[in-house]
C-alpha cells in the first residue's frame, strides 16, 4: 500500500516530490559536505537557498516591491501579539470574528492594546461571514484584523475586503495561515499578511510576515527587539538564527508550487477539489457540512454525522482505507478534512469513495 492520504489540518501533507528531493539531499545538500540543516545562516550556501526562497515566494505570491517578506518564528499566534507590538502604537485595533482563530488574535491584541470587534458572526455559529458594509471600525482604528481562512470552522473569504470603500484608511490585517498560496492575493487591500508555514507551505517552525514597508518602524518600546519588524527587515530575516530548516523546506514546495504552474494553476484545482468534496455533502443523507455557501473554505471542510453516534465506526473504517487525520477539532466535533495545495485530487476522490460507500452500510 502506497503512502496514506493525510487530512491533518496541520502540520499538515507535504508534496511527495519535496519530501524526495530533502531526503535525497538530506547528507549532503549540492556537494557542500554538509546537510542544510548544519550549515551557518551566514554562510553563503545558506544565504543563497534563503535568496532562492525570498524570491520565489515574491514572484509567486506576485508581492509587490513596496513589501517587505520576512521570515520569522513563533507560527501565527505569536503573530497575534507581534502585530499589535508593531501596528499598534498603543492605539485602537479592529477583529472582524469569523471564528476560533480570530478570536484568539483578539484576546492577545488586547494586552497591547484596545482590541474592539468591529463584527462577529458568533451568533451564527461561525458558519457565516459579516458583510463588511455592517463592520464597525472606529476612525482611530491603527488596523483592522481578520482571518482569511479559519481553519477549524471552515470559514473563508473568497474575496479580501476593500476597506477604503468603506471609508476606513486602516490597513487590514490578514492571518493567512492556512490558505497562503492556494489562491491570489490583492495586495492593494493589504497592509500586512502573516501565518505559520505548517498548513500549505511547508514544516512548522517558520511563520511568514508580508508587509508594507509604510507600516515597519513603529514598535512599541517594549517589543522584543528580535520581533521588531524593522529590526528583522534592516536584518534580511536573519537578526537571529532563523529557522534554516524550515526555510528549505518551504524553498522546495516554493519551486514545486511554480513546477505546478503557479497560484493560478493551484487555485483552479483547489476549486475542483473542494467542489467534489462538498457536492457529495450537499447530497448525503448521513453527512452534512453546515457553513454557508458564500463562504466555504476551499482548504478546511468541516462535516459532521446526521447520527454522531457513528463517528468512531467511521473515523476506525477511514483509518482502515489509508484515509487519516479526519477528526474534527475538539471545540467544535465532528469531523474536518483539510484538503491544502499538497493534496491530490485522487485523495478526494478516496475520501468520497469511502463516505458513500459507509453511507451505505449505515442505510
């Protein structure tokens, strides 16, 4: 039997191909001697994967020159608390609650800061999204925060909102985290983006931060100097040691990604992928996913059984046909399939082939 289909939410599936190339290079990385994972961050075989990687991410994501990509630690909460030290100024931030992540990041804005909610969809069970022209953001407001893709409810943007129509002149703030690079980015909306590497780029231990230049320089006093955006940027992400590994690693699936055709190629079979997945929901009588139509996540599929008292025999049977990782988060139960870039369609295709067929034995 080949290699299982992993559904994890993250760390999360690798592409194949990437996990082949830094096993093959694993001792020794070019004839260097060395394995990546040995080497100075200074030294000149390093620096040039780093180049390689800073520059494939910017032609990928087509970041623009006035944006700076940084590569830092500590995954997306350590952003939640990184972005106000930096953005804040001490001042009034604005969340848009869409879900459990958002939620988080507003929590720890609050120790920087005043953190208001500008709109929540809580009542909804965050299965729906505020409609931006209902957000409430105060003209003081230093940046307006939002999740573009909230993993555990399965809530997504499918378009980032435009908040200078709204009359705000605040930068928006996006936790990318979990669908970087599986769809383009307006740039023209954004002031900063940010997320943890772990879900569809690469291994945990590296957080990406993209963000205006006009925005870096305004840390608090007592920022951490190594989570200074200025400080890392003057320092071309190496201030510290950053984490080399992990870097490497996202270089590969960088190249893969371009190998693949690019964002445009991704997010065209993201759409396949996730409509496949979501037609046979819409159409069993035991599973069902919950979240609006207009804002379902292309990359986290929540579902949850008609009859709960089945989920163990499903989740032992999916076990069984080499289909892992499917229990949903614990806050809200159920099941999830998280379906990144690194997914292949025949997983889909495995996973329905199964619930239809489970559906069956359960008539």
């Amino acid at each position: 039997m080949g290699r299982a289909f992993n559904f994890s939410a993250g760390p999360a599936v690798m592409p194949e191909a990437v996990l082949q190339q830094a096993a093959s290079e694993m001792l020794d990385w070019h004839g260097s001697g060395m394995s990546v994972m040995e080497m100075s961050h200074r030294g000149k075989e390093f620096i040039s994967i780093y180049e390689q990687a800073e520059a494939d991410l910017r032609e990928l994501l087509a970041v623009p020159d006035h944006f700076k990509i940084l590569f830092m630690q500590g995954g997306g909460l350590a952003e939640n608390a990184i972005v106000p030290l930096n953005l804040s100024q001490g001042g009034a931030m604005d969340f848009v609650l869409t879900g459990s992540w958002s939620q988080k990041s507003l929590k720890e804005a609050g120790k920087y800061g005043q953190a208001r909610v500008a709109a929540s969809a809580q009542a909804d069970g965050f299965t729906t999204l505020p409609a931006p022209a209902t957000w409430q953001i105060g003209a003081d407001s230093r940046y307006v925060h939002i999740c573009g893709n909230e993993t555990i409810h399965g809530v997504e943007f499918h378009e980032l909102p435009d908040l200078k129509a709204l009359g705000c002149d605040a930068p928006l703030v996006v936790d990318f985290s979990s669908h970087v690079a599986s769809r383009p980015v307006n740039w023209s909306r954004v002031g900063l983006a940010f997320g943890g590497a772990q879900k569809n780029l690469g291994p945990a231990g590296l957080t990406l931060v993209i963000v205006r230049e006009d925005l870096i320089g305004n840390a608090l006093p007592h920022c951490p100097s190594a989570f200074d955006y200025k400080l890392v940027s003057d320092n071309q992400s190496m201030y510290n040691t950053p984490p080399t590994y992990s870097i490497y690693i996202a270089g590969l699936v960088f190249q893969w990604l371009k190998q693949q055709g690019g964002i445009a190629a991704m997010e065209q079979r993201n759409i396949a992928k996730a409509q496949l997945l979501y037609d046979f929901l819409d159409s069993s009588s035991l599973f069902e996913n919950r979240v609006a139509q207009d804002c379902r996540s292309r990359m986290n599929v929540p579902f949850f059984l008609r009859d709960e008292s089945r989920n163990e025999a499903f989740l032992a049977g999916a076990k069984a046909a080499n289909l892992l990782q499917l229990k949903g988060h614990k806050s809200v139960g159920g099941m999830r399939a998280s379906i990144y870039n690194a997914m292949p369609i025949e997983g889909i295709q495995a996973l329905v082939a199964f619930m239809r067929e489970f559906e069956k034995t359960q008539a």
